[in-house]
C-alpha cells in the first residue's frame, strides 16, 4: 500500500489560499482530504436547526464536489476525531496529517491528542496558521510580552505588516495544486443532518464576497445600524471560506478602519491564545466579585426582545430572526444586559453563541469582556451607554427600530424593565463594592 498525507480540513473550508493544503499538496505525497463532523462539539449544540451545522454541511458538500472533479474525494466522518484518526490510520498508510492552527482551549487539547497518538504511530502532525494574519508570538511588546490593550498592538501590527513588506498577505496557490491529491473514482458517503442530530435550517447566508463598494464609505456609515454599511463577512472569516489574507489585501488600500476590524479580530485570538481562562473567566480577576442579580424573568425579556428599550429589542429580534446583530448594537445590548440588568456577562456571552451565524469564541468573549468592562481594552465600569441616547445618535429616522419593532409607539410596545438612571446609579455601587474587595 502507498503511503499518503492526510489534509484536515477545520474552519478553512476552501481549497484556494489555504496555508496547509497547499503544504500538503506541495509535500511529495498524495493527499487524502477528510472532514470530520466533531460529535464532541455538535452534542453542546442546543438547536437542532442551527443555522452554522447547515451552513458547513452545505458547505462541505460544495468542497466535495469540487475535490471530485479534481480526481479525488472529500472524506466526510461523523465522530470524535482521535477515534476517527485511529480508524484512518489502521486501514491507511498515513505518512503524515497537515492542518491549520485552532486557537480555542477545545481545540487545542484536542490537537494535542490527537498529534500524541499520531506520533506514537510514528505519523508526524503538521499545522500552519491560517485563520489570522499575526498570531501569538508574531505581534507583542520589545521585551517579549503580549499586549493586553488594543491600540499599541494595532500599531505594532501595522508597522509589522510594512516592515515584512505585507508578506503576511500574501496568498498560497492551494488551488492550483490539486492535481496532488490522491487518485480515487471511490465516494465516500456524507452522514446526513438527521444521521447527526439535525434538520435544515431555514435562516439565509450573506455571501462570500468582500462588497468594496462599501469600503470608502465603511468610516462613516459601519455605526448606522439602518443602512447596509457593514461586509456580513463574519460567517466567511468564522469558517475560512474566505481567506483572511484576501480580504485585508482588498480592503487595504480603500479603507484602514476595516483592516482594524480584521487587527481586533487578531487582537481577540491573539489573548485567546496567551490567556485561555478568559473563556470562562474575567480578564481581569477582580470583576469575578461582582453581586450579579441574574434575574432569569429579565434575562428572557432580553433575549426575546421585550425590554422596552426599542435598540436593544431590535438588536435582539435581528440576532434571533436572522443569524446576526450589528455591531454597534451588539454593544449596546451586552451593555444593557451587563450593566441595566446585572446579569452576568457569561449569561450574554452564551446567548450569541448560540444565535450568532459568524460566533468565534475570542471575538465574542472579547467583545462581551469589553462591554462587562472586565476584558483587557474594557470600557470603564462607569461609563454606561444609554440605549436611548445612542438610538437617537445611531438610528435618528428609527429606520432600524422600525424594522424590527413594528410596535414600537403604541400601547403594545412594553414599558421599560428597568430605569436607566436607576439601573445606572445601580451598576456604579455593585461594581464599587466588588472592586474594593
């Protein structure tokens, strides 16, 4: 039997600009790409419809395709992967595994296993970053430190990328190497939604295409919430089915306040990476004192957007009927959770895992930490939006409220759960005390 490689593919599911597969393809070796369907993460899942297992079946189904018209095949499993790596390497010749790097603490316990149990198979593991332009080590401070607040390490990002001569963009002609995978007219059959767990779900995807027309104007227009100003690429970047590397090469030379949405996004991974307790703990220690009051009755209204603040129910509506929530928005109602509410950040944190389409595990805890003022660039405890104020400054015609709360200004529109300048002075004297402790 010959040997070959075995291409793994993650969240980089694209065969174009793609760092491992084209190590893989340029290795000597025949290269046998597989999928797996990780049973460990799809049984945390709480919806049986959720929208992202669609969204990467359809997508697998479309990479598969296109391996076969190379010649070869997509693998398709279903399972925990170190028992599918030990079926792969008991009926193949496995040389070699090459894959991308994974940041979260799942993923990188479970690279490690399975990297041991390939090694003492005497298998080597090969992985390559992929799903960011500046990862761990590559962006800190001269004395070797990561940066923990935002716009230092943006500047030392962007003096890194001109000093290489953006090297770090440029892209790998994976696609153009196909001709190196291994030789089959044998199609492995994909489980099912149902074999899984699941049903088709029946939310729509934005497309994979960075829309430049919105780029110029990006600076001025990404904070209206009521006008189409942002890319909705976050699924696309989330599940790498478009290179990060293409998109910052784009939007480059048309707009530098986007590149800093793809710097916070390696900024996000990049504390992921050097501090993983932020996963389920506070950046910084002492905001784990604070005397949440958890109210599950106020929590559901959040949710379901019923508190009677029209930005936060419309943010909340938009997140649950489609998959996404603008980011301006997105602030405001982690904050009105966190801080109106005194609902622990984790409790939020949760709830957008759950509903967001482009959910990443460092961008969102990130974005939640900053908003709870516990994370590394926090807002201070004390500063505490008013829903009402940034409606009036960020949706002034109510285009945005309007879409989402019909009722809003009759006698069905909800009155508020709480009062802000009450919920406010509030916040301040929780936050106080635990601080002191």
């Amino acid at each position: 039997m010959s040997k070959s490689s075995i291409f793994w593919f993650r969240r980089d599911l694209r065969t174009s600009d793609n760092h491992g597969l084209y190590k893989a393809l340029t290795s000597g070796q025949p290269v046998r790409p597989i999928f797996i369907f990780d049973k460990n993460i799809l049984q945390r899942l709480e919806d049986i419809d959720d929208a992202r297992v669609t969204f990467i079946y359809d997508t697998i189904a479309a990479l598969k395709a296109e391996i076969q018209a190379a010649g070869s095949d997509l693998e398709v499993y279903y399972g925990k992967p170190e028992e599918i790596f030990k079926m792969l390497i008991e009926s193949r010749s496995v040389q070699s595994v090459f894959c991308n790097h994974d940041y979260d603490p799942y993923s990188v316990a479970r690279d490690k296993s399975v990297k041991s149990a390939l090694n003492k198979e005497g298998i080597e593991f090969y992985s390559y970053k992929d799903h960011v332009i500046f990862e761990k080590e590559e962006v800190v401070k001269d004395d070797g430190k990561p940066y923990t607040v935002f716009t230092p390490y943006s500047r030392k990002w962007n003096e890194k990328l001109e000093a290489g001569g953006y090297q770090a963009l440029e892209m790998y002609p994976s696609v153009l190497h196909l001709s190196s995978l291994f030789k089959t007219q044998i199609s492995n059959v994909m489980p099912s939604l149902e074999d899984m767990g699941f049903v088709r779900s029946s939310l729509s995807i934005p497309p994979a295409v960075l829309d430049l027309n919105i780029l110029p104007g990006y600076k001025e227009n990404r904070d209206i919430p009521g006008i189409p100003g942002t890319s909705r690429l976050g699924i696309h970047l989330r599940f790498g089915t478009l290179s990060v590397r293409s998109v910052a090469s784009a939007a480059l030379p048309l707009s530098q306040t986007y590149v800093n949405e793809l710097i916070w996004r390696d900024f996000y991974s990049m504390i992921l990476q050097w501090f993983p307790h932020v996963a389920s703990r506070s950046f910084r220690a002492e905001y784990d004192h604070i005397n949440w009051l958890n109210n599950e009755k106020e929590f559901i209204a959040w949710c379901e957007g019923r508190t009677g603040y029209p930005l936060v129910d419309a943010g909340m509506r938009e997140l649950s009927a489609t998959g996404y929530m603008h980011n301006r928005v997105r602030m405001v109602t982690a904050s009105f959770l966190v801080k109106h509410l005194l609902i622990d950040w984790r409790w939020g944190e949760a709830w957008f895992a759950r509903k967001l389409l482009d959910y990443d595990l460092a961008s969102n805890n990130g974005g939640w930490q900053w908003a709870a003022g516990c994370g590394t660039d926090a807002a201070p405890y004390f500063r505490i939006f008013n829903p009402l104020t940034q409606m009036e400054k960020f949706d002034p015609n109510l285009a945005y409220v309007h879409r989402w709360v019909p009722e809003y200004g009759t006698s069905a529109y909800p009155q508020p759960v709480v009062d802000h300048k009450f919920a406010r002075e509030r916040c301040l004297s929780a936050f106080a005390a635990a601080l002191k402790k």
